[in-house]
C-alpha cells in the first residue's frame, strides 16, 4: 500500500444513468477536466448515546445519514458544454440538424418475405438507423429499388423493416415498405458513402430542416475539401447535394461531423424593414418558406458574411435575436441588435445568416426533464488497479458562470455542484466504470479556454425598450459578472434508506452580480423605477460563438463605490424572470460564425 497519492492523478468523468442510480448497459462517461473540486463525495451523520451515567461518557455512535453532494470548477470552451449543462437547465439541447461518423462500414446479406420483414442475423442496428441502400446479384425483392434510402424499423435482433423515410421508421407504428416477393440472388443491404465526389453529396440519417440554401459545415473529415462551409443545392431522402466539390470518404474518422449552422438567400430575395422598434428580413421575391428553417423564437442568429456578396451594405453585420411571434413563412423579425438596423433591399446580395444550438429552461411540462448523472472520481491505484469515488444517482442543482476582469487568469469558467442519492467506492480490483465492458470514456475536448480580454464580442445591459432594438447600454465597461442558476434539489430521505432515495426539484432560479464602470445616474435610475432590463454577453473565437442571454431581468444593489485614485464603481444584483419567450435564460451555441462576427 502506497504512503500517499498525489493529487494530480485525479481523474474524472461523468455518465448519464438510465434511470436513478442505474447505469446502462453500454454507459458513456465523458472526461471532464476540472480546475478544483468542492465538499465532493459523500458526509456521514454520526450519533452518539448520551445517557445519564456516573461515568460521565457517551456510548459508540452509530451512522445516522449519508449527504452525498459534489461540485467542481472547470473552464469553459466552444465546445465542452453543451452536453452537462442539459442538466442544469432541464432541458434537452435545442440542436440543429447533425451527422456523426457512421463508424465501420455496413454490408450484410439479407433476406426479405412478402410480409415487409427483412432478416440479417444479429444486425446490431437501432430504429432510425439509415440510410441504407440496397443491391442484388440478381432481382431485388419487389417493392425493393436500388439506389434509394430506406430506414430501419427493428423487430428483433435478427429482423427488421425497411422504410421509406427516418419519420416512418421512428413512428410509433413503423411504416415498412410494401415487399411483396422474395426476389432471386443474393441481396446486400449497406451504408452508402458519407461524402461522394461523383455527386457533391453528404448523407445524413436525419436532414432535419436541411433545404435547399442551407450552410452545412464539415469538420474532422480526412479530406480538406469536406472540411468546409457548404451551400446546400438539393436534398433528396438521406442525400443532401452541395455547391462544392467534395471528396471520396466511405467512412471517415470517428471526429468528423456534418452540422447545419446557416441559411443563404436566393440572390436579391430579401431585404431589411425596419418599423416599431423591429427589424425584419422579409422575402422580396421567391418561394423559399422561412418556417422551414428550424428557426426558434428568442434564438440568436448572426446576420452576414464576410464577403461583400453575402451580406447588405448599410447593415453592418451582426448578432440579432428572433423575435417572440417573429418566425412567417415570408419573414424573419428581430427585436434585438448588436447593430442599428437601416431598411435595405438585397439586390444583387446572396445574404447569409448564421446559427446554432439553444439551451433553453423550458416552461412546457413535458419538455422538462430530470436526468441522473453517475460522477466518476479516480484516486490513483492501489495494489490492483485504479479506485475511485462515485456519487450515484446525481442531479444537476447550482450553476454559476464566471466571466472574471481580465488578468493572470482571466478565463470563462463554470461551477457545477450535484446533489446525489449516495456516495459509493470501488477498489482497483473492482475496476473503474468507465472501464467495464460495454462502457465507452470519451475524451475531453481540450480546446483553448474563453478569455475575458479578447474574447467578448459584447456584454450590453439595458432598459427593455420597445421603440429600439439596440437601446443604449447602461454602463460602457464592465469588470467582473457571475450569472448562478439554482435548481434548489435536495434529497428525498425516509426511513430504511441511508442517504436519500430520490431528488425533490425546486424553482428554477437565475441571479447575477455584475459590477461595471459608473458613467451615468440611469443605472441607479433603473433599480429605483423597479425597469424592465435586458442582458446578454456575447464571446466568439474560432469563428464560433456562444451567447448567454437573459430577456427579462430586475435589478438591484447600486450602491456606489467611490475611493480615492480609482474610478467610481457600481455593483448591481439581477433576479432573472420569466421572459415573453417562456423562458427565463438561454444559451446559445453558434459552431460557426464568419470573421466578422469574431471578437
């Protein structure tokens, strides 16, 4: 047995469970990569006798609870997260349309009845997989078509439907397509090519909201020509035909992915109105139907591109958000800018527009969801292997996002505390995890950190004003701010269980605290008045870009902070509310923006 274990071969990892305290069958843990852990594991409540004694001594105490909690700070990067933040706003990501590596290669044999069931023994695919295409040494069953996208609808694990559509396979009543023979020869069922050079195309198992104009972009891929921005020309079934001139790839590499991050508008077919403090990109001339582009209210977007074609001439380009009510099939509205819109026509342009993922605390009930996490925390080896610590049956509680003054360590970071059911350990002989069989660990990102000195495109505080879409800020400079969402889980306790056997979840709470330059009374102003306040920050780098964004905030604090030799200091405190959007916070994750929207 070792005489100590250094810290620094912590390691740590996190898992979503299928349900409370139960892991799947094929878990995956995904790699954090923390700067400190706070009270993290679990606190034993102990109680002694204390009877009257002549002895004037307590008896043993005995193990009358277990409070198991855990909380660690990490940085935040473009890309790491999006997929533990779900947690904290109950919520799932708002994600536009993707495609992942399909993995190996798919060819198998198979046969097919005239009643619509195909058969590939142990197939190992799940309803929804697909595109599939497939091809005969002789005659397709009939029904069956080369060079078309079918789906799979699984029966078994040896059997399963072919449809038509992803929508037909998902549905809760497949619907197969109509096979009314056997055919002659032998059949092969496989995944077409991920990028075909022959055709320009892409194939994506669910085009979701992919038209014709869309911006797909390709990253990870072996070949530099898919690793690009794309203009969408064509979709039909799992195709999606760009503009481009792609490259071969059957199966590219684990890390290569195809996003839906924009739209581009016919050329001349839409222009800027601007009337009622609103701004709208209303369709000039066309068919195209704006409803169709999986736009979301209270969404951010950036409006342009780089290049002169691509966006308008008196509009600078910029961030906008989409309006409550602001999604028509011939219009776009926004009531907020980073810029002050003019009215322009498009004529001649091919205007771009830029977006992303949100995460969204959601006011429907069924989209309001409590995910349990298993918390992972090696502690080095013993004489048989690595040991950890695990809190089981973790929710997501305290968030707090950090955007500090710029300096020695002037990163973005975040700090996310869970409330757990139990604490649990495992020896080096039992084994981590993550490590078990059907268990899968992915690495961290370990992408650059947000920076406070050049990353923050915009941090604008203001008076909600109807009249304007880009109101004047209520301080020009800001110092430090923390933004804290607080879910108020505790433990469910009852007799028979030590620790708790479930979670009571509370209001979704959002405060901050933000201390800026003084420069004007009407920040003052603004709390006494009881103003409806608007705040949104806005970081970029890499030609992507986060925005946080809280519509509807009230303020208070504001008492001034004057020293000698120091500019005078205001401090507020912010209550975020439920907003016209239904929501009360929102995070925006935008994986490409163009340079001009880079700060």
């Amino acid at each position: 047995m070792a005489d100590k274990i250094d810290a620094n071969l912590v390691g740590f990892a996190i898992a979503e469970e299928a349900s409370a305290k139960v892991l799947s069958a094929t878990p995956v843990f995904y790699t954090r990569e923390p700067n400190s852990f706070d009270d993290f594991g679990g606190n034993y409540s102990m109680t002694a006798r204390r009877p009257f004694s002549p002895s004037r001594q307590n008896k043993k105490g005995v193990i009358t609870d277990l409070d198991a909690d855990g909380g660690f700070n990490e940085d935040v990067t473009m890309g790491n997260m999006q997929w533990p933040l779900q947690g904290f706003f109950f919520a799932n990501l708002r994600k536009t349309a993707e495609q992942v590596a399909w993995g190996a290669a798919f060819s198998q044999a198979f046969t097919a009845a005239a009643s619509d069931v195909v058969t590939i023994a142990a197939h190992g695919l799940t309803t929804g997989d697909g595109p599939f295409n497939v091809a005969s040494t002789t005659t397709l069953p009939a029904g069956l078509a080369a060079a078309t996208d079918y789906w799979v609808a699984v029966i078994n694990a040896n059997t399963f439907y072919l449809c038509a559509t992803r929508a037909n396979a998902v549905a809760s009543t497949p619907v197969p397509v109509n096979i009314t023979d056997a055919g002659t020869g032998t059949h092969t069922m496989s995944r077409p090519s991920y990028a075909v050079a022959s055709t320009d195309d892409f194939v994506m198992n669910n085009p979701a909201n992919v038209v014709v104009g869309s911006l797909v972009l390709g990253s990870g891929f072996t070949n530099a020509a898919n690793n690009a921005l794309h203009v969408v020309n064509g979709v039909t079934g799992g195709h999606v035909s760009t503009s481009s001139a792609l490259a071969d790839e059957a199966v590219p590499p684990a890390a290569a992915k195809l996003k839906l991050v924009g739209y581009q508008f016919d050329n001349g077919s839409v222009d800027v109105t601007v009337a009622a403090g609103v701004m709208r990109l209303t369709r000039a001339s066309g068919t195209d139907d704006y409803t169709t582009l999986g736009l979301i209210e209270g969404q951010w977007v950036f409006i342009g591109g780089d290049a002169t074609a691509n966006k308008f001439v008196n509009n600078l380009p910029g961030y906008a958000r989409i309006a409550n009510g602001g999604i028509a099939a011939a219009s776009i509205t926004f009531d907020k800018t980073t810029f002050t819109p003019q009215a322009e026509t498009g004529t001649g342009l091919d205007i771009r527009m830029f977006f992303g993922d949100m995460l969204r605390n959601e006011d429907d009930p069924d989209l309001i969801l409590t995910r349990y996490y298993r918390t992972q925390r090696s502690l080095g080896r013993d004489a048989n292997g690595v040991q950890s610590e695990n809190l089981e049956g973790a929710v997501a509680n305290e968030m707090t996002w950090n955007s500090p003054l710029p300096g020695a360590d002037a990163k973005v970071t975040v700090d996310l505390s869970y409330v757990a059911m139990t604490n649990t350990r495992r020896t080096g002989t039992q084994g981590l995890l993550s490590s078990q069989v059907g268990a899968t660990l992915v690495a961290a990102l370990g992408e650059d950190a947000i920076n406070t000195a050049k990353n923050v495109y915009r941090l604008r505080m203001s008076i909600v004003d109807p009249a304007t879409l880009n109101p004047t800020a209520l301080f020009a400079k800001v110092t430090e701010f923390t933004i804290s969402v607080n879910n108020n889980v505790s433990p469910a306790k009852a007799q028979g269980v030590l620790g708790a056997f479930d979670m009571n979840v509370g209001r979704f709470e959002v405060s901050g605290d933000l201390t800026a330059y003084f420069s004007t009374v009407e920040a003052i102003g603004a709390i006494e008045d009881n103003d409806d306040v608007t705040f949104d920050a806005i970081y970029s780098r890499d030609n992507k870009a986060i925005v946080y964004d809280l519509p509807l905030i009230a303020l208070g604090g504001g008492r001034l902070e004057v020293e000698q030799d120091a500019a005078i200091m205001v401090p507020l405190e912010s209550n975020a509310a439920e907003s016209p959007f239904g929501f009360t916070a929102a995070l925006h994750f935008m994986p490409y923006v163009p340079n001009a929207g880079v700060a």
